[in-house]
C-alpha cells in the first residue's frame, strides 16, 4: 500500500502535522521512536502556548493522546520506530525503518527535530535537569536571582546570556576559544551589562553539588590552570545536530546539517519532501515554531497531493 503521506518525528512538529493530516483525510502512516522532542527533558516548560507550566513529560504525553484520538482509517501509528533511509521511487518514496520494514508514501515530512550537542566534563551526565539545562526559554525563569554560567560563544551562547540577564544576579560566559563567534553587534550589547562577565579560551573541567549543581570548574587553555565558579545553573550553548541523516544525498542540507527548506511552505529542494521544526534551516527553534511550521507544511503538502500533481 502507498500511503498519501509518511510523518517522521514525534515532538510538536510531528504531531501537529499529524493531527491535521487525519482532520484532512490524508491517508498517513505516522513514525516516531518516542514523543515530546527535545523538551522531553524539561520540567517546567512555562512557554508552550495554552498551558502556564507543564513539564516535558507532560506535553509527550498530551502530544500522544492528541494525535492517538485521531488513530483509525486515514491514520496509521508506527510507534519505537526509526526511518533508516529514504529513496526515490516512482510513485513517490520508500522509507526503511530500522527494523527492516519498508513504508511507501506519496509525500514524505521529516520533523526529526535535532539534538543537543552535550556537555562532556565530570558531573555533566549526573546534573542533567539538575541545574545544567540545554535551554533558556524554557527553564531561565527558574533561576531568578541567581548566579548562572553559559557555556558558548556563538550567537545562540549571547542570545541565551542575553535572556538570563532579565532574571538572574549574574551571568558568566564560558567559550572555550579566545575569539567569540557571534557578531560583534550581539557581543558588545550583552557584555555592556554590569551583571555579565566573559571568559575565553577556558575549557569546562567539571560541575559539582549535592541534589543540585552548586559550582563549576574551568580550566585555562593555555595554562591549564583551573577556577572554580560558585553557581546554581548552567546553561549549555555549544551547537545542535540536526537529526537528518536518513535524508542525507535525498533533499539539500546546510553547513550544519539542517535541511534547506522555502520558508513560505516548507519544501524541501526534492518535490514530494517537506521538512518542519528544528531539522530544517529555520532561524528560530521553538516548540510553538515548530508546530506551526509542520502545519504550513501540512497545508502545502494537502495542495500538493490535491493540485500540484
């Protein structure tokens, strides 16, 4: 059977895709490994339009329920599952799933989302949603008042520094080259604020506490000299990757691996791929984006298989 439409991912891109597909009577097998995304980790997600707080686990779990109420004839639920690789066949394109299934469907959308590049020190593991988080905008009001680390010196680095200003007593950069990547404009306004401090070419050792983190030490490049910094967050810029492989040769990817998509639908540079969330080259990644750019897609994709063909 040729399905309409195969969605890859189960985080908010996936999902909202998901549910207007089966609104729309797109006949569409849905596949993911797990739900929520990234955010999953979270545990108190106060930006996700329609709750005040919720936590990660929360939202997977609404995410779920949501699209599983749609579950019957126009949709088809592949849960635990992984697309491996994605080819062009005639009718439009086969997906093989790890476990060796195949899939066949007129339109593909890859909401795959990315993952963040971890921390690796002593004590990053440990103090995962302890005190070091992957994100400010979902978790930087929690630590109000208090003294923070970014670590980065990209844009997303000054950015994040930028947002923890508004509530913490104090933010401390880390990057561990002595240049900073981000632009000069970004640098200079974030550090003209009295309550921030950069440090360059310093290396991150370990990050220590008891139930939660309590400090973190660095170590000079240059001379291996070690600092340890009293802190109570650690927010953690150093890059993300996209989760893009099983489409890599298929559609057109950027430097980082981020699929290039037309902001105005979603397409990839293959006819028949959309991709939607933080797999694709958009400037900003959030939960809300993300759902609202799956469903232009969804919209474009309805079109496609109804006029464009």
């Amino acid at each position: 059977m040729i399905h309409d439409l195969i969605i890859v991912g189960g985080g908010p891109a996936g999902v909202a895709a998901g549910v207007y597909a089966a609104r729309k009577k797109i006949r569409t097998v849905f596949v993911t490994y797990d739900w929520g995304g990234q955010s999953i980790v979270s545990p108190d997600i106060q930006n996700w339009i329609g709750d005040k707080s919720i936590s990660g686990e929360q939202l997977a779990e609404k995410l779920k329920d949501h699209l599983l109420s749609y579950k019957g004839d126009f949709l088809e639920i592949k849960e635990g599952a992984k697309a491996e690789r994605v080819d062009k066949i005639d009718q439009g394109f086969k997906v093989k799933l790890e476990e060796g299934a195949e899939l066949e469907g007129k339109t593909i959308l890859v909401a795959t989302g990315a993952h963040r590049r971890k921390l690796v020190a002593s004590g990053a593991e440990e103090f995962e949603q302890k005190g070091i988080t992957y994100c400010a905008t979902c978790d930087g009001p929690l630590f109000g008042g208090k003294d923070v680390v970014v670590i980065g010196g990209g844009n997303a680095g000054f950015e994040t520094a930028l947002q923890l200003l508004a509530y913490a007593k104090s933010v401390t950069l880390l990057h561990h080259r002595e240049a900073f990547k981000a632009d000069k404009i970004t640098v200079d306004k974030v550090l003209s604020d009295p309550k921030m401090k950069a440090i360059t070419a310093a290396s991150t050792v370990r990050v220590e506490g008891d139930n939660f983190v309590k400090s973190l030490t660095y170590k000079e490049v240059k001379t291996g000299e070690e600092h340890t910094i009293p802190t109570e967050g650690v927010f953690v810029e150093i890059g993300l990757i996209p989760t893009t492989e099983f489409v890599k040769g298929l559609v057109e990817l950027n430097s980082y691996g981020s699929i290039k998509v037309n902001p105005r639908t979603q397409a990839t540079s293959l006819s028949g791929i959309w991709a939607a969330g933080d797999c694709a080259d958009g400037l900003y990644h959030q939960n809300n984006i993300a759902a609202g750019d799956a469903v232009k897609a969804l919209e474009d994709i309805y079109l496609y298989l109804h006029l464009k063909q």
